[in-house]
C-alpha cells in the first residue's frame, strides 16, 4: 500500500530589481492509490481492571484537513492461548468495547486481535505475550533552571522535572514502556475577587468582594492521561537500570502546581518488536516541521490482512503495568504557578441580550448575584469533577 508525503517550496527573490519575494508551496498530483484510506487500530490491553478496548478508523490523505472516519459494524474479538475468546462491541464513533467491565490481561498469557470490517477484509494482529516486568524503583521531582529569551532579555525560569528510576535485578527486561496520569486540585477565587458594578456606557466602578458560592461547584479535581510516547532500551546498559528517566516537566504558567498536584507513574516491559514500533513512532512525532526536519511516513505495526499484503497502521499490545504514585504540595516547588480561573471576569449587572451569562454566586451579606461570561469560570465542576479521588491524601 503506498503510503506517500510530499513537501515543496519554491522561493522566488529578486536580484537585479526589488521586486517583493515570495514562498508558495506546490501541491503535487497524486496517484489515487496515494489518496485510498487505511485501517487505523488504537489498541492495548493491560493486566489493569476494564473492558478491552479497540479503536478503529480510517486514515486520510495528507492533503486533507479532516479528521479520520470511524470505522463501524465491524466484528472485533482478542483470543488469548488458552482459549479464550473476548468478543467488543462498536459505538457510532468506532470505539469497541468488551460488555465485561472489569476484565483483567494475565500476565504470561498470549493475545491476538482480529478484525472483520462491514466490507469483509479480515486483519489480523501478530500474537503479543503480556510480560511481567519489575516493580518502579522510585518516582521523585528536580527542580531546574532553564533560560528563556523575549526581546533580547534573557529570563531565568524555575520548572519542575518529575523523574523516575527503576531496574531489572534479573537483567531479562530491556525495553520498556511508560505513561503517566496525572490529577490535580482546583479551586474557584471567592475572596476578594474583581467585581465590575457597571454597565457599558457609564463611569466604571469596581470593588474586592466575597463571594457566597455553592459548595458544590467550589473545589474539583482534573485528571489527564499522558498523550507523548515514552519507551526507553537498557540494551547497553550493563547494570539493567534507568535512572533519571523524565516523564513530565512543569513550568511557570501552568494551574496544576497551584495547590495540590499528584502523577501516577505506569511502567511496562515490551518486546523487541514492541519497543522498535514504538521507538520508530515517537521518533516520527519529533521535531516535525521545519524545512529540514524529518519528513512524517508511515509506521509499520503488527496487523495485517489475511492475506498478508495490506498493513493496517497501528499496533495491539499486551501490557503488564507496575505504578507508583507520587503528591506534590504548593510548598514543595518555587515554579510560579497561577490559578486556572485567574483571567476570569465577574459582574454584577444585567448584560446584552447575546452575551453569555452563568451565576456564580451573590456577594456575601447581600442578594446581590455575581456573574461570568463563561460557564469555565462559574462552575469547576466545568474542568473536573468535584468527586474526591479514592487515592488523594
């Protein structure tokens, strides 16, 4: 299946005249099998509670500013080498899903994905054994320094690495895979907030108040998966052992380190063939976009048709998770940190018709109402959740 990216640049520049210069790309003409959509598989399964999951769609041509078709009513199931045969049902958006909720991949067990689309092509994965790795040694933060330049002035700047260790002490893991989710508190401003008390048009008077608000849309908690590929190889390693291994860094600007932050770490040990997917997928993502970057092509996974001759993009994989959680307090940093609701803007009249309008509270001792022009800046719960985690301290 040919899998083609085309980039061009033509620079014209005057020599002889001052004529205005120009850079204009070329779209080049494409061959229809250039432009013919592949099966897209987002799939792994894991030793953690859940349903298996699938995700099918279909890829489109580069030229195309559109976002990938799903694929739907095709028949999904995993089998495993003891028989076992797990059947996913699809939703309008093609995600498949086993109806069994808490499902557990077995460690030492062999998987297999296999697909029948409406149009009957049958892909098959290659069989991917869930290996059992080594526990995380330890996950701890480093603060750092890094120097950053605006108009000529260099800034120096305080972030937050968060960084792992682990190891091997039977020296038979040598790639390994990582992810990482994070969560964290916020709270809406309810003391000595801005509040305007006049309409367009009049002589502008502004006060500090406090604000009575619901208890119930007050506090939340944010929850993010990581989103970047992270493998790491300890091939050459002669003691099997990553150290300083970085799975986030969090800098001035951001909301997370506000008040109380927390990242799980998970760790996973891949096979040979696992890891150099995924090393050639990560390696795909990076410093794309400049005129001499690497040029984005297509990653070869471990499905294919039955009859042996079209790669689906994407990759099954069978994952056993070790974790290790690690908190973070407002005082453990000296990265500066802002509220997530500190560009937010309250009043407290009527405003146009068309201009939106959510209530946050009333000023406190009156019946006066407060309001914000976004829903985000009311409510938290339009951010998080204001369900306490289970694992928050």
């Amino acid at each position: 299946m040919p899998y083609k990216v085309f980039f061009a640049l033509v620079s014209c520049i005057s020599i002889i005249l001052p004529m205005e210069s120009c850079v204009e790309p070329i779209t080049p003409s494409l061959n229809e099998d250039d432009a013919e959509p592949v099966l897209v598989v987002d799939s792994k399964i894991t030793n953690e509670e859940g349903p298996f999951k699938v995700k099918l769609t279909t890829s489109v041509p580069v030229n195309v500013m559109y976002y990938p078709e799903p694929v739907l009513n095709a028949d999904v199931r995993i089998s495993d080498d003891h028989g076992n045969v797990y059947q996913l049902i699809g939703d309008q958006f093609g995600k498949y899903e086993t109806a069994e909720k808490n499902l557990k991949g077995v460690p030492g067990y062999s998987y297999r994905l296999h697909i029948t689309t409406l149009d009957g092509m049958q892909y098959n994965s290659d069989t991917v054994t869930m290996q059992e790795g080594p526990d995380i040694d330890s996950i701890y933060s480093e603060e750092v320094i890094r120097t950053s330049f605006e108009e000529g002035q260099a800034n120096e700047e305080t972030w937050l690495n968060i960084l792992l260790d682990t190891h091997d002490p039977q020296g038979t893991v040598k790639y390994w895979y990582f992810e990482f989710e994070e969560t964290w508190e916020v709270k809406l401003l309810t003391d000595n907030i801005l509040v305007d008390h006049t309409p367009s048009g009049t002589v502008q008077y502004s006060s500090r108040e406090k604000i009575s608000v619901n208890d119930e849309k007050v506090t939340c908690w944010v929850t993010m998966s990581s989103s970047s590929i992270r493998v790491a190889s300890t091939v050459s390693s002669p003691v099997d052992e990553i150290k300083g291994f970085q799975l986030q860094s969090l800098g001035p600007g951001e909301d997370k380190l506000h008040i109380r932050y927390s990242i799980l770490a998970k760790q996973s040990s891949l096979s040979r063939e696992q890891y150099d997917y995924w090393k050639q997928l990560m390696d795909a993502n990076e410093d794309v976009g400049g005129i001499y970057d690497k040029i984005p092509s297509r990653v070869i996974g471990n499905i294919t048709s039955s009859d042996g001759k079209i790669h689906a993009l994407g990759s099954f994989s069978a994952l056993s998770v070790k974790k290790k959680r690690l908190f973070i307090d407002k005082y453990d940093h000296h990265v500066e940190t802002v509220s997530a609701y500190g560009n937010c803007s309250y009043y407290d009249f009527a405003q146009v018709p068309w201009v939106p309008k959510y209530l946050l509270g009333t000023i406190e001792g009156t019946e006066t109402p407060v309001y914000c022009n976004s829903n985000f800046c009311a409510d938290c719960r339009d951010y998080g959740t204001n369900i306490k985690p289970d694992f928050w301290e």
